[in-house]
C-alpha cells in the first residue's frame, strides 16, 4: 500500500489524498485550496502530481465543505463518487446555488458500514465537525490497515462520537492520516463547547435591549442550533435567511431534531437577492410553501417589526437592507460567530463598517471546527498508529515531531506503508 498526499500536506484546506493498492486506486477528497486568509480560492486547479489518466475506483468525500470536495467538477465522470448521503444533498444544493450544477451520480455509504471500493475495505465512521455529515475512514487493503480522521474536534454537538473512537481505538493501524488544522494556532482559538456557546448567546440576548444580530455559517448546524435554542430559551424568534433556511430543511430530512423555517419560533427573512437567485434554481416553491404559512418576512417588513429578535446577516446581504431602508438602532447588537480572522477580509467590510456607522461594535461567539493540540494527541495516541501523517496544517515541522512516529509528508510524494 502506497500513500500520496497530493495537496495540504503542508498548507491548511484543499485535501486530495491518494491510495494505491497495485493497480488499484483509492481518492479521499478533492478539496479546492484556500488562499492565504482563509477562504476557498477562486482559481480551480487538480493537484499537478494527481494522474487522472489512469483508473481510479473510487472517490471518497468526507464532508461538504468546499475544501473537501471544491473540485469534485475537475475529476473524470467515470470515477465513482462516494459520501453520505446528507454530504450529496448539501453538496448538489451548494453547487446550484453557485451556478455549477453538479450533473453526476453518486454513491452512499452508512456510518459503521463496511464497504467495497476496487480492493479496498472502507469503514465511515460519523463524526463532530462544524460540518454535518462529516466522517472519519478506516481503509484495508492488502492486509495494511490507514486511518483517515478528515476534519473534526471535540466541542460540538456529537463529541461523544470521537471520544467512543479514542476509547475504543481501532488496533494494528500502520497509518494514521490527522489533521491538524489548529497546531501552532491555540492563541487565536476558542475551545468552547456549544453548550457554552448556547449560553453566550442567552447572556447577549438578556443584556441588549434591541435586536441581536449574528453573522455565521448558514451550513455550520451545531451553532444553528445553538442560537435557535437560546432565542427559544429567551422566548424571542430567531429569524434566518433563505440560504439558511434550505440548508436546515436538507439536513432535517436526515436529522429530524434540526430545527427547520416551519416551527414556530423561527421566520424566514427573504431577501430580494436570494428571491431572485431561488427563482433562478426553479425554487420558489420553497418560499412559497413558507410563504403560505405566513414565516416569511421580507426586509421591510422586518424594519418595522417590533420587539427583541435573533436575525441572522451576512456581508451579502447588507445591500439589501442598506436599499430598503433598515435602521439600526444603537441598541442593537452584532455577533460575529465565525472565525475572527475572516471578518479582516476585504469581503466582510460592508457589514463591519454598516454595523460601525450605527456605533456597533462586533461580539464574538464562536468555537473552533477544529480540534485542540491536545484533542489531536488524544486521538494519535489512543490510535497508536506505526506512522502518523500530519496534514491539513501549517505547523512548523518541529510541532509535527512532537507526535509518535511522525511522518513529514510532502505534496506529491509517495509513502509506502
């Protein structure tokens, strides 16, 4: 069994890691890269070392984040696509709603259930990421045995599914492949757990007298959940976006305890722009459904709405707002539940000089979608791996060594395992 990692052996974001069992071929991931701030990169590029030439059995994604499966679009149509099934959904919506819709077929598998790739064994165990549906991968072939962690951490809602893998830890693995995101970072992360995040959010709501604004990832579920429970909790209605509101009727579909656009504590905000941009994806029916239950408010609307609310906001819908007239008041308040440093983007200067003109200062609220420097040497060494791969990082090599049998991978070259 050889191993490639073609990218993010070095650099954080943009997974593509190959596997190859004689002729046989395995793909997990195939991120687009980040830039250097953070976010996915606009140019679109397969890794140069990655041979697409050559038969692949299949290809593995473990979450719908972009830089997971970003190139899914670049990859031949006769490699067979495997993800969960919630992952598909997210990412075929994703990918309509930014003008790419993805025309290929996929396969799926179910968590804790074996299944044949070529002459690999894959086994998808579920686990805790700001990301839903995300996975962890044991592989077998040849009688070697990899371990793929994907992204993950241990202080969100599903936590439980990690801390069962670390007590309970797969035997006689000859390579653990982990990421390690947050390595040389823990200065500028939280580690809260979304059970503390939900109670920030109550504190914020009891201590502002005007609306409570929040501007976080319409795809990140567990911090979703955790504002629509403290809204709930402060007895106020959590009002999303038509973005929001989709990704949340996707997921419930498998997870019926995610909170969707038709309970009765949340409301839909529907913006000119998402209207016009559901109306091109041939979806209006979805706002017209809420529509007809009366949830759907448009921004007008919401101006002259009176009491305490959570409302969520993001860059691109300031405009909105800005052309229909919306006052901000001074007693409103802005949470920005995000990474911090993606609100010093040039993307996030509207909002930040919107909410600034009405002498609002941003809040934070947040947890890292990562795991902690510890969390990670709790998984490696419980794990006991003969090799251990840091990638998806770019910690000093000296952080790298601190781990049991460190390999230092490099983009493009091959590790025999």
């Amino acid at each position: 069994m050889n191993l490639t990692i073609h990218h993010s052996a070095s650099e954080i974001g943009g997974n593509c890691i190959e596997i190859e069992s004689g002729v046989h071929r395995l793909i997990l991931d195939i991120g687009q890269p980040l830039d250097k701030e953070g976010e996915t990169a606009r140019e679109k590029k397969l890794p140069a070392t990655l041979d697409i030439s050559k038969p692949v059995d299949g290809l593995i994604i473990s979450h719908p984040h972009l830089d997971h499966f970003g190139l899914l679009s670049q990859v031949p149509q006769d490699w067979h696509v495997w993800s969960g099934k919630a992952t598909e959904n997210i990412i075929r919506f994703n990918c309509e709603y930014s003008n790419q819709p993805l025309v290929r077929e996929f396969r799926n598998f179910e968590n804790k259930k074996p299944f044949i790739v070529g002459q690999f064994t894959v086994t998808p165990f579920l686990t805790d990421h700001s990301a839903f549906d995300a996975y962890m991968f044991l592989v077998e072939a040849e009688g070697k045995k990899l371990f793929y962690s994907g992204d993950f951490r241990m202080t969100g809602r599903k936590k439980y599914l990690v801390e069962n893998i670390i007590s309970r830890p797969h035997e006689n693995i000859d390579a653990l492949i982990i990421e390690g995101t947050n390595l040389g970072r823990e200065d500028k992360k939280k580690y809260w757990d979304e059970e503390r995040i939900e109670q920030e959010f109550i504190n914020l709501i009891d201590s502002t007298k005007g609306r409570v604004f929040v501007t976080c990832s319409g795809q990140n579920i567990d911090r979703l959940v955790s504002i629509y429970k403290a809204a709930k909790k402060s007895g106020i209605p959590f009002i999303i976006d038509t973005y929001t509101a989709k990704v949340l009727s996707i997921v419930n579909k498998h997870c019926s305890s995610i909170p969707t656009a038709d309970r009765e504590e949340i409301k839909m905000l529907v913006s000119s722009r998402l209207h016009v941009k559901f109306d091109k994806m041939g979806d209006l029916v979805f706002i017209d459904n809420i529509c007809d239950e009366n949830k759907a408010l448009s921004v007008k609307r919401l101006n002259i709405r009176k009491g305490k609310s959570v409302i969520l906001i993001r860059d691109s819908m300031v405009s909105d707002f800005q052309k229909n007239g919306f006052h901000l008041s001074p007693d409103d308040a802005w949470c920005w539940s995000m990474w911090s440093d993606y609100q010093k983007k040039d993307s996030s200067r509207q909002i930040t000089e919107w909410f600034a003109s009405a002498g609002i200062k941003p809040q934070s609220i947040h947890t890292s979608g990562h795991a902690s420097r510890s969390e990670l040497h709790q998984l490696c060494d419980s794990i006991n791996a003969a090799k251990n791969i840091i990638i998806h990082s770019d910690a000093d090599d000296s952080i790298r060594r601190e781990f049991k049998n460190p390999i230092i991978a490099i983009n493009g070259e091959t590790i025999n395992i």
